[in-house]
C-alpha cells in the first residue's frame, strides 16, 4: 500500500510529529522518527543497534543535520526541536514523505528536487542514508551538500548528557571513520562517499522530545557531533552514509538498495494455507468449534482497485516481518512491540498464528516453538527475557497455557505431527502435571480442577501493571480467562494424546476437562448479570465487567453453552467494544478510568481499567464468528469492525497498528507505536473470517 503525506502534511510541525515511520533489521535493532526527521522520544534514532540479539539496544547514530548549498544560499533538510524553538526548520523544505518501499523525504530547494532514502539492511545493525539530487534543469557552479553527525552511544531507555567520559576521539579508516566513545559499548562505523569532512567537534545541547514530556519524563538529550561530511552533488552520484556496528571492506550502495527491495517485495506473498482438522467431540456434551478451514489463493487476473480493508490487510503483511527476529542462538522469536518491548513469552504465542501460520511460514512458526521449549521450567514459559540478564523471568499463569494453544495452531495449520511427537508433546506434558501439581507463585489446580494462581507483590494474569509494589490488578485466586485456557489446554491434550494413540492418556485429559467443566459452570457464572466473574477467590467473587470473559467463548473449545456464548458477548459489546478493541473495564466501573496519560504512576494505574487494548478485537471477532455463524449479517458486521483500523494507519505509527487506546473518544492511540499482537490478531482474524476461507 502507498503511503504519501504532502506538503500540507509536513509542514505543520504539530500533527507531522505525531506520524512515525519504523525501520527494522530483523534482529531487534531499529531506526525511527517522524515524517519531518525530527526526533520526538528518546526511542527515536537512526541506529538503534541490538547489541545481543533481539535485545541488548543501543542508540548508535542519533540523526544527521543536513545543509543544501546552492550557490551561495544555504537549505535545511533536517528539523530538530529544542524548547519553545524548531531549529533547523528543513521541514518547510519538505514536500513530500513516503514510505515507498522505505521512508523516503522529497525536497525542493530553489528549484532542485532532493530525495533522501533511510533503510535498514536484514539482518545487521546497519542503517543506509542516500541522497539523490535532480538538477538536470539547472546549471549550478556549486551544489553541495553538508551533513553533520549527532551519536549518542547510550543504552535505548536513557539519554545521553555531555559528560567527561565520552571519549570523542576517533579513528580514520580507509573508506570511513570508527568512533568508539564507550569500551563497554560496540564501536561504531561510518562509511560515506564525501569529497572532504571538517573535523570541528562538538555537542548539540538540550534537544527536545514531546513524547517523552507527555510521559512524565525526563525529555532533554544532548548529542556529540565529531565531525562533518562535504558531498559534491555536481558529481551526478548519490552520496551516501552508512551507519554499521559492522565494519565493510568494500561497500556496494546499490546492491544493498537492490536486495533490500526485493527482499521486501518477496516477503508479502500469501501461500495458500490449509488449516483442516478433524472436528472430534469425545462426547462431553460440550461443542468443539474447532472446524476445518481451507485458504483459497486469489486469482492473478486484473481486480479493482483494492478497498480500505485489503488495503489495511496489504500494509499490515508488510510490516508483520517486522516482528519476527533472531535470538542469539539463531532461533526465532518475535518482538512484542516498538519501541521499547522486547520478546515476551505471552505475547508471542499470542501473535504466532497472525504473523506466522495464515501467511504459511510454519518454519519461521517451528523454530519459535522449539525455541521457547529450551526454557520451559518448572512447566512455564518465559513471560520475558530482561534487557540486561540472560536469565529469563517465569511471573505468568498464562503464558505457557497460551504455548499450548499455540503448538496446537501450529498442528492445524502445518499438519506436522512429527515435530509434535518428537519434541513438544513431552513439554506439553511437563507444562500440564507442574499445573497441576503446584509450581512457581502458587500456580497449582484446586481440588475442584480449577487453576488458582497469585502470590503477594506479583502480576501474572495479561493485566500485569505494577506501580512500585502495587499490582493494580493483582486478580490473585482464580481468574476466568486462564482456566477458559486450562480447559481448552486438557481438551488440546486430550486430542494429541489420541492422534498419537495413546488413548489411555487421552481419557486421563478428557476426565479431568469434564471436571473442570463442571466445576467452571458451578462457580464463575454470575446469573443476575448473566455474564462471566471475572475473578474469583475464596468467597470473594469479582463483578468487574472486564473483557478476560470473551476467551470463554473464543477458544476452540468451550466451555459454555451456545445461550451463555451469546450473552457474554452481548454483554462484552455493550460495556466494552470500541471503534479500536475492547476496553479493559466497563465505564460504568466507579474504577474506570478513560485515558492513559500522564506520569508513570499515572499511565500504569489506568492501563487496565479503561483503556482499549487492540489486541482484544481478534478474540472478540472469533466468538461472534463461531456463535453467530448462521447469520448472513456476520461477514458484514466482521468487516465494519476492522475497518477503523485502515484510518489509523496514518495517525501513528504509520503503516501499523498501535498498542493501546484512550477508553473514551476520540480513543487517541497511545503506548507502543507497533504491537505484535495488535497487527497479528487483526491478520488472524480477517483470514479466519472474513476473506479466502471456506468452511468444509
């Protein structure tokens, strides 16, 4: 999908920086900014190298300034912010960004169309910078180009201030410069075709971010300059600069241009995916959704022009690639968001079916499993890998009975048993006896079968906001979504157990499912409010309308009646469904709260009571499509869903889809600018139910 903003576009500084564009590299690192190259968060930058894949990120290459000599008349490209002050204003130069197939600005200076390009090249912490000059129509005796560096050399959450041990020396290289201001930290290579460099030196003092103001936060950040760099553009070449934690013997612009391109153009295609699977009921009495579905390729013949939903789909493809990265041991994983997530366990089986599985990439989707099987302990899943610490950390109940839906999705999709008998079904096994038994912050089944999970000071349901030692929503006891997940988990085994013959496991897992059926039905139906508690710990029965009650439904196997399916999600629309997900609680809470700004207190006290979580549509969406199946009015009423979600392509992080949104309108987005399991659930959801599959 092309996405153009015009002059209008850019030069009005207030609305052109909340529009963010993101470069990835397939290993974590990133670069990022606005459409007018003005930084406006500490996360923004044109090198945010990953140190230790995915993680480890560093801001390398800050931002360049940029000066257009045309005769003996000087031009801004690049825009800064400083308090009550826009220096330079290169923004007024700009007529045009895109992000086609890169964030590419489009200059008019007296006359000359000037275009730079920014990308990253896959798989390395490597950032390209190219300029191209069209003067054909002009004969200019000087035509130059001026670009200063700004690196800053400092850990992705902090900022960078002058300080006497930032070593600003730096080493001359055959075809470029190495600076290496930290021994702690990489170096850094610059290779660039200028003509000539001045080595002047010194520091931009207190640039300005509003993203960071609206935080709370400290939002000033100084930068050293080394040195600048002269470009000729009467040579007729595109001048570069190249920004790498890699150091090149030789270096071909173009061929990285090229590969880049059609790398990028290949990774879009849509393989036809079969997710056919036997339709089994073991006779609970409880029906099993779980229908076979196949994937029917669209024809190559000439089509209109797409509409705002193919289009949403088309741009949502693309920047899925996003996510999916490297670990260390060249095993995948997936990034939970941008800027500032990294891989958390929860979140990637979540997204696995959305970026992975609809688009047939069932390697991509094995590796991340096997991956994630190297750490189960104690029959949990990781819930993240910390920034600093090889050692992963378990605080969640739900993670590994996400896994566990997950491999089956994996099964549905990739028909590959084999991998599951060799080398998941033993950890499938381990995850479920820790359950029961008893492990880590007094996760362990009941005597009723049901899940009670919480330990004092820990957040381990999805709603993990923490303040200090406050756990907003601590949800201690047993909470519905996770034993909707343990019973969609024994009914999962049930159903491996018996493809792979072992039929007496397979009623082990059918006995206990109908044990927690039961004991589900006896307590966690709320019958004057005809709908689901949300939480429930001894006595102590929790009324929040929350939206945790939707799995209940959504799952491929449930628990609850076809009446009571329905009833949730009526009362699930009434109370919680917006134009962007669901709420995290009903406005009608005396706790609700309807935005998320301000400080960090602020901001995570209201992150799961009220505010919309975009995620939460594809849940939404797959229970009103399982229920309301026979309606002729469904399809429809699917598609109007989604298609708000087309207009927020250009509001915030362009092309993508935030993390979460105010509770009340006009539901401004908030948080990261690109969640995976934002743009994975709407993926799931539009194949799933609404284009190219046919029930069979």
């Amino acid at each position: 999908m092309t996405m153009v903003f015009n002059e209008d576009d850019c030069h009005n500084v207030s609305t052109a920086i909340e529009k963010e564009w993101l470069e990835t590299n397939g290993i974590g690192g990133y670069a990022s900014s606005t459409i007018i190259g003005a930084n406006t968060r500490r996360y923004h930058g044109l090198l945010m190298a990953a140190t230790r894949p995915p993680l480890g990120r560093t801001l390398m290459l800050s931002k360049v300034e940029e000066f257009v000599s045309i005769e003996d008349k000087e031009f801004p490209l690049s825009t800064n912010l400083y308090p009550n002050a826009v220096y330079p204003s290169g923004h007024k130069n700009l007529i045009q960004f895109s992000l086609t197939p890169f964030p590419t600005f489009h200059y008019f200076l007296n006359g000359i169309h000037v275009k730079k390009i920014v990308f990253m090249v896959h798989g390395e912490n490597t950032t390209v910078i190219l300029y191209q000059v069209d003067s054909k129509d002009k004969l200019l005796s000087a035509l130059t180009l001026k670009v200063r560096v700004m690196v800053a050399f400092r850990d992705y959450h902090w900022l960078t201030k002058e300080n006497p041990s930032f070593k600003t020396d730096y080493k001359i290289l055959a075809n470029g410069i190495c600076l290496q201001p930290y021994n702690t930290l990489p170096p850094l290579y610059l290779f660039f075709n200028a003509q000539s460099m001045d080595n002047f030196s010194f520091w931009y003092k207190n640039m300005e971010y509003p993203k960071e103001i609206e935080r709370g936060m400290d939002a000033h950040e100084d930068h050293f300059s080394p040195f600048a760099l002269h470009f000729d553009l009467n040579k007729g070449t595109d001048c570069y600069v190249v920004a790498s934690t890699k150091e090149y013997d030789t270096l071909d612009v173009p061929e990285l241009v090229n590969k880049e391109i059609k790398r990028r153009r290949s990774r879009n295609k849509v393989e036809p995916v079969s997710c056919r699977i036997k339709n089994r009921d073991q006779g609970s009495g409880i029906r099993n959704r779980v229908t076979g579905h196949t994937y029917r390729r669209p024809d190559t013949g000439q089509h209109p022009p797409l509409d705002n939903l193919a289009k949403l789909v088309e741009s949502l493809l693309a920047v899925s690639d996003s996510f999916l990265v490297k670990r260390g041991n060249n095993k995948k994983s997936i990034i939970a968001g941008y800027h500032w997530f990294g891989d958390w366990g929860r979140d990637t089986m979540i997204s696995l079916p959305g970026l992975t599985l609809i688009r047939g990439r069932f390697e991509e989707a094995k590796e991340i499993l096997l991956s994630y099987a190297r750490f189960v302990d104690k029959g949990m899943i990781p819930n993240r890998f910390p920034d600093y610490d090889e050692t992963p950390e378990y605080n969640t109940v739900d993670a590994s009975l996400w896994y566990i839906h997950a491999v089956y999705q994996y099964l549905r999709f990739a028909k590959d048993l084999k991998t599951i008998r060799k080398d998941l079904y033993s950890v499938l096994k381990e995850i479920i006896e820790y359950y029961r038994k008893g492990t880590r912050y007094n996760i362990h089944m009941d005597s009723d079968g049901l899940i009670h999970a919480g330990a004092e000071g820990v957040q381990l349901t999805w709603m993990d906001a923490k303040v200090g030692d406050w756990v907003v929503t601590p949800r201690r006891g047993k909470a519905v979504e996770i034993n909707a997940l343990w019973y969609n988990a024994l009914k999962i085994m049930d159903f491996f157990a018996r493809e792979m013959n072992l039929n007496e496991e397979g009623n082990e897992y059918h006995s206990l499912a109908q044990k927690v059926s039961r004991s589900f039905h006896d307590i966690f139906w709320f019958d004057k409010g005809q709908y689901l508690y949300d939480c429930i710990n001894g006595e102590m029965k929790d009324k929040a309308i929350r939206p945790n009650q939707i799995f209940a439904v959504s799952l491929p196997y449930s628990m609850l009646s076809v009446q009571r399916q329905r009833s949730v999600i009526e009362i699930v629309k009434t109370h919680l469904l917006t134009p962007y997900g669901l709420r995290s609680l009903s406005p009608e809470d005396k706790d609700y709260i309807n935005q998320y700004h301000g400080n960090q207190y602020e901001r995570d006290r209201a992150y799961h009571q009220g505010t919309v979580w975009t995620w939460l549509i594809g849940p939404y969406i797959s229970a009103y499509a399982m229920v309301y199946a026979g309606s002729k009015d469904t399809p429809k009423y699917i598609k109007g869903l989604l298609e708000p979600f087309y207009a927020h392509l250009f509001e915030a992080g362009l092309g993508t889809i935030s993390e979460i949104f105010d509770g009340d309108p006009p539901h401004t987005p908030r948080g990261c600018i690109s969640q995976a399991w934002s743009v994975a659930e709407i993926l799931r959801v539009y194949f799933e139910h609404v284009y190219g599959f046919e029930n069979k």
